[in-house]
C-alpha cells in the first residue's frame, strides 16, 4: 500500500559527513553516532545499517528501547551506550549484552553493582559527572561518594568512561559556563587519577564541542546533529565556514521527504480557501492538495508561510495545515497534475527546500522537526 509521503536517506551524503568528522577529531578519537530519537527521526532500523556501512561501530542512544532496536539490527556487533533512561528490569538485559550506560546518580550505580553481582557479570559504565548543566549527572559529594562505592565493587564493574555533557557549546553566549565545565571535568578527572581509578575513554562533546571546543574531544566525541548533516547552530556554522578559503557548507543533508499532488482545484477571486478565513484568493487560482498534514509531522505553524518544491518550482502553502492535507498555491504551474513529486524537504531541479527553513518559519527547532517525523513513514536508502 502506497504511504502518503516517504523519506528517501542518502548514503553518499552520509558518508560524506562522518568522513568530515573524523578528519576534526582526528584518528585517536572515536566517533560515536548518537541515534536517539529515532535516529533523529531519520529511523533506527534504516540509519543504524547506513552508518555502519559508512564504518560506524559505536551508537550512542537514549533509553534502553532504543539499545534494543540498535542492538537487534547490528546483531551485537557494535558498542552501544544508553546515555539516559533504563528501567530495573532492562539494566538485567542491558548487563546481559555488553549494552554500556550512563551512571548518574547514585542509585543507578547501587542497581548497576547489585545487579552485576546476581548476574555474576560486570557492569559496563559511563560515569556522568554534571559540571553545570544541572540536569543529569553526579556533583561534587555524589562523585565522591561513587569513587569510594566503584573502589569496593571494581569486580563488579568495568569503568568504561568517564563524561559529562556541556549545556549549550553551540553558542560563544554560553563560552563562560562551557569553561567552567571543562575546569570541572578535567579537576575531577585529576581525583581519578590520584585515586587510581582510571576510565577506558574520556568523552565530554557532542556536535558544537566539536567545532567550538577541540579540549574537548578527548577520546571519544557523541555526534548527532551533524552526521546527519545539519548544523547544531548557525553560529557554529558561521564561525566554522568563515575560516575557510571556500565558504561553501561541508555537510550535505541525509534526509529528504517527499509526497505527490493528490488533486486539483480551481478558486475565485474572492473566495476563502481551506477551514475558516485565514486565506482569501486574491485572484481567480489554481489550487493543490497534497496528502500530508500534521498528522504527518507537518508543522500547523507553518499555515500560510511553508514552501515545498513542484516541477523544479518554489510553491507555497496556503491556508492552515490541516491533520492530513496542505494547500498549495499553484497559479504559476498551470501544468501541474495530480501524481507529481512534491518535495516537502530536499532538492528538486536546482531547487531545494532545507530544513533550517522550516525552523525560520516555525520556530522550531531542527533537532525538533526531524524527530517529529511518524515512524510509520517508509524510509528508503538512496545512494
Ligand atoms: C543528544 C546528545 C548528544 C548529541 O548532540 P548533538 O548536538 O546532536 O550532536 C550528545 N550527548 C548527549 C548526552 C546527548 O544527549
């Protein structure tokens, strides 16, 4: 059965942006493709397979559910990191498969020696230490107090890494507090060495650690965003693009999402278009539906505002997004039929619509936009 819309991911373009990321880090750092959120929203099941063509071994996600699913399509073959919510129960299976997990609180490092020690297998852990963004993590007494629980239960545990996450590297408005950050982490990392208790990696950076912030690539970074070719700020990407003798972007987007003309219609002047009054036809106009609205994870804000590609043309939305269906206007089309490729993001000609243009216009976030994408909508590889 033929879906509304589809979403086509490019391998080439993948590619292309983990083989720019490795050459920042560099060689002794790993790469670690972060596909929580469903990859975000480009699909666990699809992606994952993607990047390990591309030479991923190592994913990083954000409940266990989703280790799961990494797990099932990779076959064990990589290294997994939950880097957030694993309930009582799935630390067993966790424990079980060599799935590696953030410790970040006290009770997760009691759960994780205990349940090591019934299960007569080692717990593979990530310490988090928070170092300002207040939100996940051990502080200073915490981190003390783990030091001495890991010291008496090293059997139990193999101490994986030790990291935190920094709370907004992607803007120079942020640079104070990132500072202070990394002054935490590499002060406490001094502690583990005193103490003796040494971490196989170090890891602090996601996509704007970076960029902006070489300190803190350590041994492994976390990348999102950027493997999948977006920038996590446009200010790291001006900061990035400026030093280049091209200043052309380096990433290329994975993502496009497509759909078709459904059907026709014809408008006079004078007359409203869609639910209600938020649209009146100016001229007599040709109008066009196409199959996909909010139900879709098309964004309602962009009512009267968005802009999607037909027959190498920019069109644009008009009246409100509706839960199935958007309007176009198509009176600079006249040849336009139902069953053409409309291209919601992506190229189409020399044309393209980008995502960051759907944040320009709806205040959304890239990183929002793309995991707000159903699971439902058929993925496809394209080359
Ligand atoms: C989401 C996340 C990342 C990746 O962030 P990007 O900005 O997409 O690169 C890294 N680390 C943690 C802890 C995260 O939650």
């Amino acid at each position: 059965m033929q879906t509304t819309s589809y979403i086509e991911l490019s391998e080439s373009a993948l590619r292309n942006n983990i083989d720019f990321l490795r050459n920042i880090i560099g060689s002794s750092c790993t790469l670690s493709s972060v596909v929580k959120g469903n990859a975000y929203g480009h699909g666990i099941e699809q992606f994952v397979p993607l990047a390990y063509n591309c030479g991923q071994r190592h994913f990083s996600v954000f409940s266990a559910d989703e280790a799961y699913r990494v797990y099932t399509v990779t076959k064990g073959d990589c290294t997994i990191l939950i880097m957030g919510y694993i309930d009582r129960e799935d630390l067993r299976w966790a424990i079980e498969h060599d799935i590696e997990f953030f410790v970040f609180d006290i009770p997760r490092l009691e759960a994780a020696i205990e349940t090591a020690r019934s299960m007569n297998k080692p717990a593979r852990i990530h310490l988090e230490i928070d170092t300002g963004m207040n939100r996940t993590g051990l502080d200073r007494e915490e981190f003390k107090q783990a030091v001495r629980t890991m010291r008496k239960s090293m059997e139990h545990l193999v101490f994986e890494g030790f990291c935190t996450h920094l709370a907004g590297a992607e803007s120079i408005a942020n640079y104070v507090r990132i500072k202070e950050q990394i002054k935490q982490y590499n002060k406490r990392y001094k502690t583990l060495v005193q103490k003796q208790l040494l971490p196989n990696t170090r890891h602090a950076a996601c996509s704007a650690g970076v960029m902006n912030y070489a300190r803190t690539h350590f041994d492994m970074v976390r990348v999102g965003i950027m493997q999948y070719g977006l920038w996590p700020s446009k200010e790291t990407f001006v900061a990035y693009v400026s030093r280049q003798p091209h200043k052309s972007d380096p990433l290329q987007r994975v993502i496009s999402w497509k759909s078709r003309l459904m059907s026709t219609h014809e408008v006079k002047a004078g007359e409203f278009v869609g639910y209600g009054t938020s649209y009146l036809a100016d001229a007599d106009m040709r109008i066009g539906i196409v199959p996909v609205g909010y139900s879709q994870g098309y964004n309602r804000n962009l009512s009267n505002v968005g802009r999607v590609l037909l027959r190498g043309q920019r069109v644009g939305i008009v009246g409100l997004v509706n839960m199935n269906m958007l309007l176009l206007e198509l009176t600079a089309s006249p040849d336009a039929e139902p069953g053409d490729e409309v291209v919601l993001i992506g190229e189409q000609g020399d044309m393209s619509v980008s995502v960051s243009s759907f944040s320009e216009l709806s205040s959304q976030l890239n990183y929002e936009l793309l995991t707000r994408l159903p699971h439902n909508i058929p993925r496809h590889i394209i080359s």
